[in-house]
C-alpha cells in the first residue's frame, strides 16, 4: 500500500483512523524530510502503545546503534507491560545505497543553502558515518580533492560543501559503521512470524533507495507514507501545503479562514515544507491569546520574505545567475515591492563590492581573491586590515566573518573600473524609474542583464 503526497494528509488520517480502530500492521514506512514526517509518527506510535507503556515498550534504533542482529532480538522479546511492542528505525542503513548519494548530498546542500547548519550538520555527519570518513581529513584540501575522497556527483557543485567544512568541520561527529547485515534474517522474521499484535516496526526515513529489494518486499508488510515524492508533483505540492497550514493552524488551537491561507501561499510558497511548517510556528506563536489568524497578521511574514527575496536578489546577482536573479525579481514585484525599494537595494549593493575590492585591493594588495581560503581570511587578513583602519573601517567590515568572505569572492568577480560606471547609471535609472514610460520590470530586468554582464 503506497500512501503517495498528492493526498498525504487525508492517507495518513486514515492509517492512524485504522490503528485506534484496531487495524494495525507489522511494518510502517514513512519517508520525507524529518521535521515533517516525525509529527505524524508521534500520532500513530500514542495509537498504537499505551502512555503509561511507552516507556518501556518502545524502542528506537539509530543509524549508529542499529544492526539487524539488535532488532530481532528486541523483535524476539516482550516488552515490561502487557501488549505489543513498537520499534521505531531511524533511517535505516539497509535501505540506502550508492544510488541515493547524490539525493542525500542536495539536501545537505539545500540546508547549506538557507542557513540552516544544524540540519546540513546532521545530514553531513550522517554521510560521513556511512562513508567511514573523519570529515578531519578532509581540513586543508582544495575541492577537488574533496571531490576525489567523496567520489563526488559531477553534475552539483562543492563550493558551499567546501565552505561549510571549512568553518563547521569541528562540529560533524561520525560514528563507526556496524556491521548492519543484509535484511534477509529481517525478511524471514516477517514471513514467519509477523504478527502486529505482538511488535510493529516503523521505519521512517529521509531518503531510500526505492529499487533494492529490501525495499519492495517491506512495501508488502503495511502503508508506505511518501512525501519525498512531493517535490516531484507541482500540483500535489499546492494541495499539500494547503491541508498541511490548515492542520498545524488547528493543531495548534488557533482558527483561519481561506483568505489568510491564500494569503501564506503567496507569500511564503509551497515548495519546502519544512520551512512552510516553521513560518506557521511563528505565526502561532504570534498570535499569542488570540484564536484566529488573519490575512492581516499573515502580512507581517512578508517584511522578514521581501528581506530574504532581496538578499536572494543580490545574491544571485554576485553569482552571475541570471534565471534566480528573474526569478527573485517576480516574486518581489508580484508581492507589491515598490521597484525603487529594488532598485535602492542593488546599488547598495554594488557599493558594497566597490568598497571591499578598495580595502582588499589598495590596502591589503590582494589581486586575486578566488583561491583564497576562509580560515586565513578570517584568522589573518581580516583581523590586520581592521587593526590598519582603526575607527575609520567602514560598515560593510562590521558584518559576519562568513558572510563578508562570501561577498568578498563575489566582489571580485566583477571588473572594478566597470562597477563604478555602472554605479553611475544607476543614478540614470532611478530618473527613468520616477519619470519615463518604459515599464518598471523591463527596466530593472535590462539593469539586473547589464548587471552581470558588466556592459
């Protein structure tokens, strides 16, 4: 029984209507990103097991403690209390393979991507655990060295990868891999002595490999809640997100209307659950003692978005991205941002790269910026251009070590002399803005391409 995301919520509604019902099976698979998925376990394992049990009839096998000899032997024996037990197996080693590497590695780089470094820490200690890999061995070599060690996918990028190491590698703990078995002794268990009434298995999992056997004859034991397809299904992603801010906004004693969910659906998307989820939290948590959330609180979000947009803007800007850079651009018009607001946002910007290619350029003589490494920029080059400038050191050298040397690298990207002529026709631009007749998104979609391409 495959329980696909078109229609998640109301499929795992039914799996847990059956469980208090009575109907329950020997294998439960849930599959997606875990700050989505372990909720909904929650509910299912309160179904399944007693409050006053849970304690001593339930079990929880890590990556890092699992081995299939374990879990028949806590298959194998009863629990405390009377009833059955519940197992639950936290992604299961057996059912990844060398095939799933490169989708494990996006969403390593996903959470690079926006920040989040204790969930691209976990997933990063994870990989390197699997692999038997000391990310320490890694400190010191260039990215295609790491490419090499980590037999890395061709077609993603190691850049953020190498940049993370270099100020997170202390953080990346990894654990030696046991010797997990094969899922066959597993597989014999199931045939001959499953038996939902005694011990249930839950698996639940980021990511498997949908074609290894293991995974195709567990299907045959009980559902299989997939939401890792969501991303696959435009359509089933909008319905998703609908009925997922409906049931977190209920879940959390508050009401709303279809207003306000239009409303979280422009502005905040529905492409990324777990970020969707975490927005709702705030919103909650915002309303405070009142009960219903409205349009207009919603609106508050949309300040901290235009913010992130605008810094995504600027960002796919110094990357030379043109497709992110329109893609940026219509979010933030479509959502009402004035385009001077835009316009006033690129060339600070731009005065920022003209700044710290100045101070990197003519006051430290540095030429080239490419190759070099975050650590000396923040233990050595940073610290002694500071102490030269004393009280003079402009804002921009007051930010985050991290977040200057990324700015850094894309300052240098771009031909100085060419920077300060376009910075000059920004001041044309913000006349043609207030007085002309050309349309404000052609005009700012011409300045971004100009941008880029430096002409």
């Amino acid at each position: 029984m495959n329980l696909n995301s078109k229609k998640y919520l109301g499929q795992i509604k039914e799996v847990i209507k059956k469980a208090e019902a009575g109907k329950v099976y020997p294998v439960y698979m849930f599959i997606g990103d875990r700050p989505i998925i372990h909720p909904q376990i929650n509910k299912l394992i309160d179904c399944l097991i007693p409050k006053e049990a849970k304690d001593f009839n339930f079990e929880i096998l890590s990556p890092d403690s699992f081995s299939e000899g374990r879990l028949l032997e806590l298959l194998g024996t009863q629990g405390f209390f009377p009833g059955r037990k519940v197992i639950l197996i936290q992604d299961l080693p057996l059912l990844i393979s060398s095939d799933t590497a490169k989708t494990r590695w996006k969403k390593a780089l996903a959470a690079i991507e926006a920040d989040d470094n204790d969930r691209a820490t976990e997933l990063i200690s994870r990989i390197f655990s699997d692999l038997n890999i000391d990310p320490m061995e890694l400190k010191g070599l260039s990215s295609g060295q790491i490419k090499d060690v980590l037999s890395w996918p061709k077609d993603l990028r190691i850049a953020s990868l190498s940049e993370f190491l270099e100020v997170h590698c202390g953080d990346i703990k990894t654990a030696e891999p046991m010797n997990t078995g094969s899922g066959n002794r597993l597989l014999v268990w199931l045939a001959q002595r499953a038996d939902p009434s005694l011990a249930i298995i839950i698996l639940e999992s980021e990511i498997v490999d949908k074609k290894c056997s293991l995974y195709k004859e567990l299907k045959k034991y009980g559902p299989v809640v997939d939401l890792d397809k969501e991303k696959k299904d435009r359509k089933g992603g909008t319905d998703f997100a609908i009925g997922l801010i409906s049931d977190l906004i209920r879940e959390s004693g508050k009401k709303t209307d279809n207003k306000a969910i239009k409303v979280i659906m422009d502005r905040v998307g529905h492409k990324d659950p777990v970020g969707l989820k975490t927005e709702i939290q705030k919103l909650v948590a915002r309303a405070g003692d009142s009960v219903r959330i409205t349009a207009e609180d919603v609106c508050e979000l949309v300040v901290r978005h235009r913010d992130e947009e605008l810094y995504n803007l600027t960002n796919a800007i110094g990357e030379k991205d043109l497709g992110k850079c329109l893609n940026s651009l219509n979010y933030l018009l479509d959502q009402g941002i004035h385009p001077l607001a835009i316009l006033k946002t690129i060339a600070n910007f731009l005065r920022k790269m003209i700044i710290l290619r100045a101070v990197f350029e003519y006051g430290a003589g540095i030429k080239g910026f490419k190759n070099l490494r975050f650590k000396i920029f923040k233990d050595r080059i940073l610290p002694e251009i500071k102490e030269s400038l004393g009280d003079d050191q402009p804002d921009v050298l007051k930010g985050h070590p991290y977040r200057l040397y990324k700015l850094s690298l894309q300052a240098y990207g771009f031909d100085l002399d060419r920077m300060l002529v376009f910075l000059a026709l920004l001041a044309e631009a913000d006349l043609e803005f207030k007085g002309g007749r050309t349309p404000h998104r052609v005009l700012l979609e011409t300045l971004v391409f100009r941008f880029i391409s430096m002409e």
